[in-house]
C-alpha cells in the first residue's frame, strides 16, 4: 500500500462513532521525523501516542495512513 501525505488545512481523517480517527503517521514542521497519532473530531485536535504523554493536543501538518504490518 502506497501512501501519500496528506495536508491538514485541506483534508482531515475519517472519525468513528466515539469521534476518534485511527492512528496515522503524521508530520509537523520543524522535526525530522515523523510520529504517529490520531484525530479527535469532537474536539478538533490531534493527539500523539507517544508512552508517557498526556492527552495534549499536539501540531500536525500532514498526515497519512500507516503502513500495513508485516506477515
């Protein structure tokens, strides 16, 4: 599966019936790498699922899906 980033300002994820979309690669600008975290619809803002992180909106630029897991 190919995928291609996404912009923020022009297309946001899908959300389910809790308001939650399922957690995608994501980019911001100014770091040099990218991390995974998932979108609150209700709220509007992103959350990173990084272990030991509270449930602070962080910035996102871009976003796409994650990859498939291997076999």
């Amino acid at each position: 599966m190919t995928s291609k980033w996404k912009e923020t300002s022009k297309q946001l994820p899908e959300c389910n019936a809790q308001h939650e979309s399922d957690y995608l690669l994501c980019a911001t600008m100014g770091l040099d790498a990218p991390f995974v975290a998932w979108f609150n619809c209700k709220k509007d803002k992103w959350i990173a699922a990084l272990a030991g992180t509270s449930n602070d909106a962080v910035a996102v630029t871009h976003w796409q899906e994650l990859p498939e897991m291997p076999a």
